[in-house]
C-alpha cells in the first residue's frame, strides 16, 4: 500500500518485522476485498468472519494474523489497530468508490491511521505526534494511488494541480511533526522519510520516475540531518 516510503526506517530494527507484517496484512486486504472478481456478498462475509478472528487466538501459528496477535500481545499494542481498518475494507467490498475529495479522505484514514498509531505506540511517542504523521503516510498512499490510476480514485474530480496542492498541503502538514517527536532516533528517522517524500512529490510533478537516484538517497541524508538539527533546536528554545 505505501510504495513509495519504507515504512520500515520509521522504525527500529527489532520492530522492522512486525511492520512488514502489518503491512502486509493492511495491503492484502485492501486488494483482497476491493476484488470485484469475488461477489460482493462473498467479500462482506470475509469481514465479518475475520473480525471475529482477530477477536479470538487464531488456530494457525505460522498465519499472518496469526504472527500479528502474537507479537501484538509481546508489545502490548491493541487488536484495535487490526480491527479498525476494517471499514475501510467493508466499504471496498460494498463496490463502493468515494466520488469526493472528503469521502476518500475518510476512506484512507480509516485504512492507513492504524499504522501511524501502531509506530506512535511502539515508542511510546507523543500523541500530537499522530496528525502530523498520519498525514506523511496518507500523502504517500495518496500519491501512490494517483500514479497507479486506482479504480477508488476514479470519481474523484481532481485536477492534476488539485492532487499537487493536496499532496503538498499534507506534507506541510507533516513536517511539526519533527517538533512532537520525543525520540531523537525516531525524529532522524521521520526527517528523512518526509525528505524522501519531498522528492517523491518533486518528480511526481514532473512527471519523472518515482525512484530515487543516489544523487536523491545523498540528498535525503544531508537534509534530514539539517532538519533534524534544526528541528532539535527549536525544541530546545521552545522549552525555555
């Protein structure tokens, strides 16, 4: 679901596989239940039978689900944030598509928010931290689905200028989040991924491959360490 930034370098080592499960899980079912080769019946069914399996300890150990409550008991982290993309899901598979601007936002926030709240929770973070960072991860999804002309995208009347100014209002919105974070190696980490971001943006606009070059990675580095100087700074004289 989010190509275009590493979730994973938000987050430390010892956490980097059970993102790249959530993840997982969060992209499967986003494909899965938006497959209009599946009855709708059918998928709406598969909703209801897999919150009653998160709800309970699931019968297959080596399953994605799972390895998710496992490790969500392990870090004391809620199987909320299982359940709560689910109506994002059951609104795929309703075959429903947001025809505004303000239905697929809520449509994204319902899939993607959990994910901000799972790293915020891991690290113990600030909570005014979730605004600025559920809008880097929107803004990239966002953009993803814009790039990959999504079918959920379709209805929605938006200018390539309007889809420009919305991705940038949401990655303005994200950078005080570099003011919110507690952890300094979290705080370099978010730099660097709202940097990449940037740059991602950039190209988007100019119609370029979205792939960073090496001349890109260099960039990405030399900025978040600005920024995160900068961001360290003004933390410093906000406390005085």
């Amino acid at each position: 679901m989010l190509d275009y930034i590493d979730v994973c370098s938000l987050v430390q080592k010892k956490h980097e596989n059970l993102i790249k499960n959530y993840c997982s899980y969060l992209d499967c079912g986003w494909k899965h239940y938006q497959n209009n080769k599946i009855e709708s019946s059918v998928r709406l069914k598969k909703t209801d039978l897999l919150e009653k399996a998160i709800r309970k300890e699931f019968p297959l150990p080596e399953s994605l689900l799972a390895k998710l409550q496992k490790d969500f008991v392990k870090e004391n982290l809620s199987l909320y944030l299982l359940l709560d993309v689910l109506p994002a899901w059951r609104y795929l598979a309703a075959d429903k598509s947001p025809s505004s601007e303000e239905q697929l936002s809520e449509l994204t926030n319902f899939a993607i928010s959990p994910l901000g709240r799972m790293i915020l929770a891991l690290y113990d973070e600030n909570p005014a931290a979730y605004h600025p960072l559920n809008s880097l991860l929107i803004m990239n999804f966002w953009m993803q689905l814009f790039i990959s002309k999504s079918p959920i995208v379709s209805k929605v009347k938006l200018s390539k200028k309007q889809k420009e100014s919305k991705l940038r209002g949401l990655l303005k919105n994200s950078v005080v989040l570099l003011n919110l974070l507690d952890s300094k190696r979290t705080k370099f980490r978010a730099a660097a991924a709202i940097k990449k971001s940037e740059l991602m943006l950039n190209k988007f606009k100019n119609n370029e491959q979205i792939k960073l070059t090496i001349l890109d990675k260099i960039r990405v580095f030399l900025y978040s360490f600005a920024m995160f100087l900068a961001a360290g700074k003004r933390t410093v004289y906000s406390k005085r």
